[in-house]
C-alpha cells in the first residue's frame, strides 16, 4: 500500500542510498524521464542519469555529485537552483533544466539512511528566458559561457544572429556570413542538407518548440565540421513560427572518439557478459542457442536441451518474461528483466536477474545474443523487509498530503500528517468519508468521491480556497491548494480505492493576484 503511495505522488522523486543506487521513484518522474521502473532500480544514479556525451563541456555529474554529498555530509538539503542535465531518448538526448533538491533522511541514530532527490523541470522557463535574449550582446555571453556558437534566426525577417562563438569555433566573423538564413543554408554539406530540411520542416509543421539535428557544416578553411544542432522556436497565436534560437556544438572530435569506443565496448561487454553465472546466447530471432553447465546444474534441464526453457520459469513470471523478449527482440535493444526459476532438486524458486545484449557486425545488425543470470534472491528479500520502513519515512517528510479510501463507503485507510493541519485530529484510519468529513456535504464532495470511484476517472480541482492549522494551536490561515483524486485499481483493473492528494500552491497563487493587480495599476 505504501509503495502505491509513493509512486503515485504527483512530483518527481528518485530515493537513494547513501552509495547513491536508486531504491524507489514516483510514476511522475518516470513520465518525465522516458523511462521503465525495473530498468533503474538498484543501479547507480549516475549509470541511469550519464552526462551528455554530446556535449562534454557540461559536467552536470558533477553539480548533482556535490549536491548528494553535501547533503549526506552536513544531514541537512541541499538546493541547486538551475542545473542543466539532458535526458537521454531513444533519439539521443534531450535538452533539459531542472531545480533539483536532495533531502537526506536520518534514522534513529542520526545517520543518513536514504537520500531523497526532488527534482522540478524548469526546462520550458529556461528556454522561455533565452527568447527574450535578442541583442548580439547576449548572444554573445552564451557562446563564452558553452563553449558552443549561439545564433537566432528572425524567421518573419529572414535575419541571422550570430554569437562569437563563431569565429572561435568555425572561423567565420559574423559579417562574413550573411545576413540571411541563407548563409547558413549554403554552409550545409550537400549531402546532409536535404535531411536537415525535411526534420525542421517536420518540426515546424507539427509545431514542436525544439529541434535537433547532426551534420556537417563547412567551416572558414574549407573542411567540414561535424556539429549538433538545437533550435527552441516560438509561434505566434495563429500557429505560425516567428522565431528560432539555439546553439551549435564542434562534435568532431567526439565523433571520431565515440566509434572507437563502441568498437572497444563490444569487446568488452562480450567478455563481460559470459562470467560463470548461468548464461545463454541466442540467435538474432530470438532462438535459444546456447546454457552453460550452470544453467543445467541449477534447473536440472537435459544438458544440451535449449528448448523448454519457459517451463522452468515461474507461471506467474513467465508471460512478462515472454513479453520482454519479444519486445527487446523486435527493437533491438538490449533485455533486462528479474523473474523467478525453479531449482529442480527441491522446487524451490529464486529471483534472477536475466541480462542479455545483442552483438552486431559492422553494419549494425544483430548477429548474436548474448545473456547472464545474476542471483538477486537474497536482495529482493532484504528490500521487500526495509519496504515499509522507508516509504513511511519518505512520504512522512513529503510535501505532499495524502489520504487513502477505500471500497465504495471510501473507508480512510491511511494519511500523512499534514491532513491533521487541514482537518484536525478526526481518528481518521477505519472512518468513512461521511463520518470524517460532514461539512463536506454541501460542496458536493461526496459526489465527487461516487463519480471517480464509478468511473475510474481522476479530477483534478486547482487552487481551493480553504483554512489550516499550521501548529495545531488554534490559529488559522487561508490557504491555496491544488487536490488531485486518483483511482486506484487492483489486479483486474477494477476500482478499489481512491488516492486523494494535496499540494499547497499558496505562494503561487498569491504571486500571480499581485501581478494582476499591479497590471489593473493598483498598489
């Protein structure tokens, strides 16, 4: 129950060891991040969240680095107010800025137990803010402070900007290239040009704010430079883009670098992967090939037999396991899933983590498959005792109230503390809605509660007005708070509970009225 919570908060949380493995992360950041819970969990942050091997000059690792340490050194949150880490994709990575806040979480004797990492996504502000940078001036702080050629293209004037980073970078002075966008377009290889145009066009005609793209750009001496491209354009209000800003990036060298180290990596990881645990190679359809003498001594399956092999596997395991394959199979990307097998001498089943990699040739096709079992029974085991523990320790210290109901009488199941600051001390655990919250009646709550437990769909209701009790003393204030009620549903995705959540948006709401009112010209 309390994992469900956990993940099911509406901001982006990763939970740390002090080592800095990832133990736990909200649904929301997952979102956010394009990726899969059990492809994180239990791996370094930093294997998970690498730097940008396309853009070297930014060391966000480190930022991140000294912000987790110095919360575990000094026991007490530390803030990074703006820290670019780009998020990798299926398509490379992409461009993002964050607010990030580590928390640690001390036990009994003081000591960090868990680090809680929030992080805010301030990308859209960021980029936001750059438009409003038009002056060469400007442009020109940028190119100083990257290390890359920052430029701005009047799309309605046809007028480039240049930052100095150019000439550093390409060996053009700004005057040498033109006014126009034509300039840039007659720097283009011939061979890359026609690509290039087809993804900005496809970009502006779906009408997405960024746009990134690599190819080779003719410098000042007359060599081509392989470069990485990134535009944010802004659109007026009948949907036409008016104006482009972005940076260019020498990736040349990193280039070169980067074949010979995927060259090396292949071997490596070959070797790497063929330890003496149980391990198997398949072929690139998907046929088993290959176990080592360890998976027949483990499973009691006939040496040599390949075939079957699903049955040795936990039934309730098997049609993800299956599933997984496939979906690794048809993309190509490498396998990675935990699942049970049975041990055939006294039927007992342990949890494995099955690892597997394609090798390719030189032209990129899969050639082989290549996989290893890792024995993880003893640390699922010592995770599942510390469960509870930790999330009542996370969601106690979260910003966050919440409040669990359950069944369609919405009996209360669980809250955190602050609901007391909103409501007092009712004995909420074992109550109905009705009996907790009479007064309610009148704003139409519990028909609110009928209508996304009957229908299993959330509602959302921003910027409620109402009082709290910040000290449970008596003195109240008013207060703005965004509540979300989420249904929760159970193995057959049926509706059994609701999640009822609450954010105060108080500062914020008082932030925006003072801003309207200086508009109307009021003091």
């Amino acid at each position: 129950m309390l994992e469900t919570i956990f993940r099911s908060l509406t901001g982006l949380y990763l939970v740390l060891t002090p080592e800095l493995v990832i133990v736990e992360a909200t649904d929301t950041l997952l979102r956010h991040t394009h990726l899969k819970r059990d492809e994180i969990m239990g791996q370094n942050v930093f294997q998970i969240f690498p730097n940008n091997p396309d853009n070297p000059q930014v060391d966000s690792e480190s930022l991140v680095l000294h912000s987790l340490q110095s919360a575990l050194t000094h026991k007490t949150p530390y803030n990074t107010e703006i820290l670019r880490y780009d998020i990798p994709t299926e398509n490379g990575f992409e461009e993002r800025y964050w607010n990030a806040t580590s928390i640690p979480i001390l036990d009994e004797s003081g000591e960090v137990q868990y680090l809680v990492h929030e992080i805010r996504d301030i990308t859209g502000k960021i980029l936001a803010e750059r438009l409003q940078q038009q002056s060469q001036e400007q442009l020109n702080l940028i190119s100083c402070a990257t290390k890359a050629i920052a430029w701005e293209y009047d799309i309605v004037n046809n007028r480039m900007i240049w930052g100095e980073g150019l000439q550093e970078i390409l060996g053009y002075r700004p005057e040498e290239m033109g006014p126009g966008g034509e300039s840039w377009d007659s720097r283009v290889h011939p061979d890359d040009f026609e690509e290039v145009q087809r993804g900005i066009q496809m970009a502006l005609a779906s009408k997405q704010s960024t746009w990134k793209g690599e190819y080779r750009f003719q410098k000042a001496d007359g060599s081509y430079a392989y470069i990485l491209d990134q535009g944010y354009t802004t659109y007026n209000p009948e949907g036409e883009p008016v104006r482009t800003i972005g940076s260019i990036i020498d990736i040349t060298q990193n280039r070169d670098t980067k074949e010979a180290l995927r060259e090396s990596d292949a071997r490596f990881h070959h070797l790497l992967e063929v330890l003496p645990h149980m391990a198997w190679t398949a072929s690139p359809k998907g046929k088993v090939l290959f176990f080592n003498e360890n998976w027949y001594s483990y499973t009691g399956m006939r040496p040599g037999q390949t075939d079957g092999w699903i049955s040795v596997v936990h039934p309730d395991d098997s049609a993800m396991v299956l599933t997984s394959w496939h979906n690794a199979l048809a993309s190509g990307t490498s396998f990675e899933v935990e699942y049970r097998i049975r041990h055939h001498i006294d039927g007992s089943y342990r949890w494995f983590l099955d690892r597997g990699l394609p090798m390719r040739d030189a032209n990129g096709n899969i050639t082989l498959w290549i996989g290893t079992y890792t024995d993880i029974d003893d640390q699922k085991k010592q995770v599942d005792e510390r469960e509870d523990e930790r999330l009542e320790s996370m969601l106690r210290l979260s910003p966050v109230h919440l409040c669990m109901l359950q069944g369609p009488d919405h009996v209360c199941q669980y809250v955190t503390p602050g609901v007391y600051k909103l409501y007092g001390n009712r004995n909420y655990v074992g109550r109905t809605a009705r009996e907790l919250w009479p007064e309610l009646e009148t704003l139409g709550f519990f028909d609110l509660l009928h209508e996304v437990y009957t229908k299993g769909r959330t509602v959302y209701i921003n910027e409620f007005c109402t009082q709290i009790d910040d000290y449970l003393n008596g003195t109240l204030r008013d207060a703005y708070f965004n509540f979300k009620y989420q249904p929760l549903f159970d193995s057959t995705s049926n509706v059994e509970g609701i999640m009822i959540s609450a954010i105060e948006v108080t500062n914020l709401v008082k932030a925006r009225q003072r801003a309207e009112a200086l508009a109307r010209g009021e003091s």
